[in-house]
C-alpha cells in the first residue's frame, strides 16, 4: 500500500510540474491564436492521442455513470479553462494565480456531503491551507500591490469552485473500475463537445497553415500531448490513488513550479519575496498532506 501511495504523489508531482509550465508555451501561442482556440486544438490532440493508446471502447456505462462522464467533461475541460482565460482578460494574472489556489479548500468543502471514502479532515490541513496561501500572495505578487477587478475575480473564483466540482467527480468515476485513460478520454470527449457552442461564442478559427510554424506545433504538441493526455491521466490516477482532497493540495506547488521556470529558462530575475512564498507554499503542502498518526483516507 505504501508504494501505491508513493506512485499517487509522484503522479501528481508530476502533473503538477508540467501544468506548472504550460503557461510559457500559452503564452508563445497567444500571438497568434485566442484562448478557445488553444483549448480546444490542444485537447482534440489529447484525445486523439489517447485514443491510440488505448482505442477500446468502454462497455456496460450506466445512465448515472455517464452524467459523470458529462459533467466532468463540462467542468474540468470546458468551463474550468474558459473561465480562467476569461479571468485573465479582467483582471492581472497574479489575482487569478492567487484565487485558483483555493480550488484545495473548495475540494475539502464539496467532499465532505459527496464523498464518504475521504475520511475526517484535519486541523493540519487548514493550517497548510493558510500557510500556502500566504506563499502563494508573496509569489504571485512579488512586491505589487493586489487590485480588485470584482467581474475578472469572480471569475476565477468560479474557475477554482468548478476544478473542485472536476476533482469530486473524478474520485466518483474511480470508483467505477474503468481503466483510468478510458475515463479521461470520455471526459475530453465530452469536454470538446461543450467547447463547439463557447467557440462561436469567441469567433473560433481554423486556420491550420498555422502550425507550419515549428514553434507553434511545438507548442502545442507539449500542451496536447503532455498537459492534456498524459498529465491529466496521471492527475486522475494521483486522485484514484490518494483521493480528491489529498491531489488537489498539489495546486499549491503551481505558483512554486512557474516561478522556478520563470528564472530558468525566461531568465527572469528572482526576488527574495518569491523565494520566501516559495518556501511558504511547500511547507503548506508537507503540513496540508501530514497525516499525524492516521490516515486522512480510508484507502
């Protein structure tokens, strides 16, 4: 058991790092292409690429188990990244940096009448909550005054409440015994489905003579291929594993890992501010997953 719950953290440390940088290859991207655009490009390719990996079809699917599907498709695909990118068009990125990092609290929320298997929370993992936020405001404002935008700051806060709503309902589909890149496929399928409307809506283009650009495709092969397929079966393999609430403090270390690229490789200047939010956040995380002399999960 020890060495299954190993493998969960590792899973989603690494999701966690590659997330943590999809933000340099969105960035390279938004010259030329609008946010719905980049969503759905990129999670088209994921589910192609899943759908080589593995082309078996699910059988024997329940009504019940399909509003899952659905559901899970509509808020962790669709309404999560339209609504962050949404966000972002209001109001500065380190708000909405700041607001998605309570998308933990609003898991351990929703867990409690939704799901029985993840066991009592803590004192400790409130504790971890607020030392984790605090890294995550030194991080994300570095030095800067926070201003509200109240419309582009609801907004994220709707985009932490749905990743929340995903997360719920992604330990609900791991009870299901499907093998876990046949459910994250059926979800992209559902998630690109709900894209079609929002992308009329945003003046979607086709436009494919853009990936003759080697940069382009580049970058959206590591979002479709890394950040889509295989990050999001890692992340939902992390919560079969560990459950809902336990992955989920994982977002704490997103700042953290964009921060580290920030240095590395835009060669941005580090401020001793983002080295103690740093700080702050990790020990957020190791208080957050403490266990003390129980497990918080019944797993």
């Amino acid at each position: 058991m020890g060495s299954r719950k190993s493998a969960g953290h590792l899973a989603a440390l690494f999701t966690i790092v590659i997330w943590g940088t999809t933000f340099i290859s969105t960035k390279v991207l938004l010259t030329d292409f609008k946010p719905v655009e980049i969503l759905f490009f990129r999670f088209v390719m994921g589910f192609a690429a899943l759908f080589l990996v593995c082309p078996h079809r699910m059988k024997g699917v329940g009504r019940r188990q399909e509003l899952a599907f659905v559901l899970a498709g509509l808020c962790g695909i669709c309404l999560y990244y339209l609504l962050e990118n949404i966000a972002l068009t209001y109001t500065m990125a380190s708000n909405v940096g700041v607001i998605i990092s309570v998308a933990p609290f609003f898991t351990a929320i929703l867990s409690r009448p939704f799901l029985k298997s993840e066991g009592k929370l803590r004192a400790n993992f409130f504790i971890g909550f607020v030392v984790a936020m605090a890294g995550v405001v030194l991080i994300s404002f570095n030095g800067s005054r926070m201003e509200l935008n109240p419309m582009g700051d609801l907004l994220a806060v709707l985009a932490a409440f749905v990743w929340a709503c995903y997360s719920i309902l992604t330990r609900k589909i791991s009870s299901f015994g499907y093998p876990v890149i046949l459910t994250t496929r059926r979800t992209f399928f559902y998630g690109i489905l709900f894209m079609f409307p929002a992308s009329f809506l945003f003046d979607f283009e086709i436009g494919l003579e853009r990936f003759a650009d080697v940069t382009h495709l580049l970058n959206i092969l590591y979002l479709g291929l890394g950040a889509s397929a295989l990050c999001f079966v890692t992340w939902n393999l992390a919560v079969k594993v560990l459950g809902a609430v336990k992955t989920s403090v994982y977002i704490y270390m997103v700042p953290v890992i964009t921060v580290v690229t920030s240095v590395l490789v835009l060669k941005e200047p580090v401020a001793w501010v983002s080295v103690m939010g740093t700080v702050l956040a990790v020990a957020g995380l190791f208080l957050s997953e403490y266990n003390g002399k129980g497990s918080g999960n019944s797993e």
